[in-house]
C-alpha cells in the first residue's frame, strides 16, 4: 500500500520515537523508508537606512557553520539509515533539505512520491506552540498525503 514511508526526524530522541511504528508499516508493506531531516538556514543580518531596502550581511563565519550543520545533518542520517537497513533487511534511504522543516518536508514528499508521512510531535506548551509553530501542526495542514503521528509519553512541556 505504501512503496515510500517518510520519516521525518529533527536529531533529538522525541522525533526518533516514531521509529518502530514506521519500520512496523514499512515491514508490513514492504516499503522503502526514507529518513529525512531539514535544517535551518542562519539567520542574516541585514542593515538598512530608513527608506531604503535592508542589504542582507552573510560571514565567512555563516557559511562555515552552514557546512557544518551540512555534514552533521548527513552523517546522523547515513549512520542511523546503515544501521535501520542492517538490522531490519529494509530499504533505508535518506534525504535532507535547508530550509524551514514544515514547508521542506511538504515539498519534499510531493517531489519524491512519498505515501506516508511519519512524524513525532513533541509536547510544547500552549505559549510555546504559538510562538515557535508546529511542523507537525504545519504537515498535517498543508499535505494531502497520508500521516502517521504520534505524541511521545512522558515528556514535559517545554
């Protein structure tokens, strides 16, 4: 029923915790899991005199940081799919995007063919859900593809 199972992951061990409920589907209907995980571009200074448009300021200093999250991003993703696809005899791919992690993963899957969405959502309280959003609140709004959610136990609001 689902030929690709995106697993949306953020680097902590709350988003992780939709593992086993996704390798159980991908089991079930022998499907390809792809982990996939966005991160955030810096954020850019801009100075700008009053009636004119702001000039954007980008370091040295920001692109170095920019290729370390890169490789970071990349070897979390390419050590947990090896050890997924070894452990499980699954087809573990992964894919990574910069970019705002709601809007990425929509993207994402309408360019990949993905059939189902796995995502964690993590327990925020009301202030912090207003201000910060929610990916989960954000794919869930804006995909027409199918999603396997679920809020971890036992975690506090932050």
């Amino acid at each position: 029923m689902f030929k690709k199972i995106l697993v949306c992951l953020d680097g902590s061990e709350l988003a992780e915790v939709i593992l086993p409920y996704a390798l159980e589907q991908a089991r079930r209907f022998d499907s390809e899991l792809v982990l996939f995980r966005a991160f955030s571009e810096p954020s850019v200074i801009s100075l700008a005199m009053p009636g004119m448009p702001g000039v954007p300021i980008e370091t040295g200093r920001m692109e170095k940081h920019l290729i370390e999250d890169e490789r970071e991003v990349e070897t979390y993703l390419k050590s947990l799919a090896d050890k997924l696809q070894s452990e499980n005899n699954l087809r573990v791919n992964y894919g990574k995007v910069r970019g705002a992690a709601g809007p990425a993963i929509v993207e994402y899957c309408a360019k990949q063919e993905i059939e189902l969405i796995a995502i964690a959502t993590h327990v925020r309280s009301l202030p912090s859900r207003v201000l910060l959003g929610s990916v989960a609140d954000y794919v869930i709004r804006h995909s027409g593809t199918p999603i396997l959610l679920i809020r971890p136990t036992g975690g506090k609001a932050k």
